[in-house]
C-alpha cells in the first residue's frame, strides 16, 4: 500500500461517538517512519484523529478535541516484524466508569496494558472520530490534510472493520488455533456494523464495503496490488532486516534492488526450511550490461556486506547470470546453464527430502526450462543435480532463498515471486493470467511448479 490512500466521507452522523471498534490485519513492510493505518480529517482542524505506526514503531491512537488530545496511548513495545501479520483492534466505550477501560488496544488478541503515553478520554465523552458530513473524511493507509498527503502506511492490510455504535474486543474478529497456539483470523465476524461502519480489503484489493452497509471507499492514489499473502498463509518476502546493505526494498519486500556501493549484502528470504520441497520465481530487471546478479539458496539467515554474490560462501550455492554458471565457495559445481538478463524469470527448486551422496538437491529454471537436463520431478533422478548441504548441517539450521550482486557497476534487481502471483506490481502471465499453484494449492506462479514442489510460505512448510 506504499503511497496508496483510501478516502470516504460519511454521509451523515453515525449511531455514536462514544462506542466503536476497529479492527486491522496488517503486514509491515517498512519501519522506523511514521505510517498511518488511519485518519480522519476535519476541513477546519486540519486533524482530528489517527491510528499509527511512530517512527520508533510503537504504536499510537490519538483523538484531538480542538485544543488538546483527549484521547492518546503510546505503547511501549515496538513492532518490527516485518514478516508476520499483526491483528490491531482498537475498542471504545467512553461510557465505562473505569478510564482503562473506555479505550482497549488489542495486539494479536492480547491486550496492551503498558504505555509510554495513556491518555483516556472522560467519561461519556463524545471523540472527534466518526463525526458525520462530508468534510469529515476517513482516511486510510495515509494522513491527508487538504492538499498534502503524508505519512503513507508501507506494508500489507487485510479485513478492515470499522463499527459505529459497539466496542467489541479482538475475540470477536479472531481465535487462538487449538493445534498452533497463533491467532488466526476470523473471515466473517459475527458483529452488527451501524451506520457508518463498514468491511473492506476481505480476501483481496476491494474497497467495495463486504458488511450489510454500502459504505465503499475510494482509490485516490496509488495502486492496491492483490496478494495471496494473508493472516492464514504467511508467504516469504526479502528480509529488509537481515544484510541490507546498499538495498532498496519496495513492493511489500517482494522486490529489492542495489545500488552502486563496492560493498552490499546477500539477501534472504524471511522464511527458512528444513525439509519439504519448495519452488520460487524471480523476474531479472535493471542494469544488464553487465548484469551482476547471482541467486540461489544458502544456509545462513545473514550475511556482512562485502563485494562476494551468492556462491562464493561454503554453505551458498548461486546461479550468475553474466557468465551462466554456478558456484559453491567460489568454485563453479560444472554443468551446462545459460546466462540470464533483464526481462528472464528464473525458477529456482530445493528439494529437502530426497538426498544424492548425503546431500540435498538444487535446481534453476531459465523462463520455465529447467536447466543442466534436470528434472525436479523425479525425486530419484541425480541428472543435473545440484547438490547442496542437508540444513541440519549448517549453522541456521535451515535453508533460505538468497540474491546478491557481484560487483558495483551494475545495479540489478530481483522481483520475488514467492507465490503471491506478482513480479513487483504486474500480475504473472502465463495460463491466461491465472497461474499455476504449487503443491499447497494457495500459490500462483507463472510457470508450472515441478510435481511435489510448495511455496515458501507457512501453508508449505506445514504440508
């Protein structure tokens, strides 16, 4: 949602101003900037209220009443996982007689009782949030104040609820899985909206309202990209918080491009495996004379920077794209692979469950051929295997995807599709559009996943 802002207006006032909830699954892409989940602007105040990620990623909920903040919590702990989703429920009732208990603040069906700031509103007290009228707009994913709009929400959101008249708690919006123990979310809440309330973003990019009112929102700028990602099946994206030198991370951390240091790090997936069989793709862009860029997997969840691509460690293994060969502790394994470029889309496949000599099984795919007369299908077949440490081996632990760049003069970048169906913001193209779902059944990947081969995503790791 990086630089995208949704907007409505009320039509008229609502059932109260003492009781509401919200209710946000988000996934945070960006940290240490001011990010707002909402706010509502007043044409005369210029604010009136907000949800918001501060820059030192605590969280904040403020309400202003025209000279002061009546309502403002600060929390003291900070959220910086950028690979879970977090269940944000923000519950009202300046009714109650206890001041605790006019505002709660759920994180994940716990709720926060420690804060830097507590600020409640008194009691009966009516909150500047959800006044009616069209200059009092609702904003999401940004803070907009006439002209100006600012501090954009970088990150994933999902099954907003916003309820006029009712404080409910985050119980009513989500569970506690009795095998997990993970909060998981509740798809059709059994809650009664008001008039103003409304449900957008369910299972998808629609700001149309899915609760029994009509109360939709508007694009007004940007773009909202449909992800398979969701609270129910987290997928791997670029970890922005392990070896992040010289790296730029946009489109959710599904893309990440460098720049021209001497000096960068190897990334990696969010997501780590020990067994299983998974499959990923990678559209190639930017500068491709020379093109420097090196993928593959590894062992190790971090990396210093240094100038070294993927494949120059002992637990590394990389496909280069300038020269088409593959490395291991900087020594090519042999083999026949094509150079790759700008515009090919690289398939990469680990098997974890079978072994050659000890040893696991890597494969590369160049635009849907699989490379090295390999065949990831056949699980016993050792033609054009690479073979690649077994995770219990290495340091970690686990297996991770992993893309680098192999020297400053040029500055490529890795469009990442995990499963979620997207090069950066463009839908796959192959299979009119549609597809093809790996093993899990929730993925779509422009080329065909080999037979038994999953996403990386928690669904996958959990076949």
């Amino acid at each position: 949602m990086a630089n995208t802002k949704l907007t409505r207006s009320n039509s008229g006032a609502g059932d109260s101003r003492k009781k509401m909830t919200w209710s946000f699954w988000i996934k945070r892409s960006k940290l240490g900037a001011t990010q707002y989940l909402y706010n509502q602007y007043y044409s005369s105040d210029q604010y009136n209220s907000g949800i918001l990620f501060q820059s030192d990623d605590s969280i904040r909920f403020w309400d202003y009443g025209g000279s002061s903040n009546d309502l403002d919590l600060q929390t003291t702990r900070l959220f910086r996982d950028t690979n879970a989703w977090y269940h944000l429920v923000f519950a009202i009732d300046t009714t109650q007689g206890t001041a605790a208990n006019r505002v709660k603040l759920y994180v994940n069906g716990v709720q926060e009782t420690v804060f830097d700031v507590a600020t409640y509103p008194s009691q009966d007290h009516q909150l500047r949030m959800g006044e009616g009228g069209s200059s009092h707009q609702q904003q999401i994913g940004f803070q907009g104040f006439g002209s100006t709009y600012q501090s954009y929400f970088d990150g994933v959101m999902s099954h907003v609820h916003y309820i006029d008249g009712t404080q409910y708690a985050a119980s009513d919006f989500g569970s506690q899985d009795a095998t997990t123990g993970e909060w998981k979310i509740n798809t059709s809440p059994s809650v009664t909206y008001g008039t103003n309330g409304f449900f957008i973003l369910k299972d998808g990019n629609s700001v149309t309202d899915s609760s029994s009112n009509s109360n939709a929102f508007s694009v007004g700028a940007g773009t909202l990209t449909k992800t398979e990602d969701c609270p129910s099946n987290v997928f791997a994206t670029l970890n922005p918080l392990a070896g992040s030198t010289d790296a730029t991370f946009i489109a959710g951390n599904t893309t990440a491009y460098f720049g021209t240091a001497s000096s960068r790090s190897i990334l990696t997936s969010t997501l780590g495996a020990v067994s299983g069989k998974y499959y990923w793709e990678c559209k190639i862009g930017g500068n491709v004379s020379p093109n420097n860029a090196t993928l593959g997997v590894g062992l190790s969840s971090s990396y210093t920077a240094d100038s070294n691509p993927v494949g120059y460690k002992s637990d590394s293994w990389g496909y280069k794209g300038w020269d088409g060969t593959v490395f291991n502790n900087s020594s090519s394994v042999g083999g026949t692979w094509s150079t790759f470029g700008d515009g090919d889309i690289i398939g990469v496949a680990v098997n974890l469950d079978n072994e050659q000599g000890g040893l696991n099984k890597l494969y590369f795919s160049k635009n849907g051929v699989w490379q090295n007369g390999a065949d990831p299908s056949n699980f016993t077949s050792v033609t054009g295997v690479v073979g690649i440490t077994k995770p219990e081996n290495g340091d970690t632990g686990f297996l991770f995807a992993q893309f680098g760049d192999g020297g400053s003069s040029a500055t490529p970048r890795f469009e990442v599709n995990f499963g979620n169906g997207y090069f950066q913001q463009t839908a796959v193209a192959t299979n009119s559009g549609n597809g093809y779902a790996g093993a899990e059944g929730k993925s779509i990947f422009n080329y065909q996943p080999p037979t038994g081969f999953t996403a990386l995503s928690t669904k996958g790791l959990n076949l």
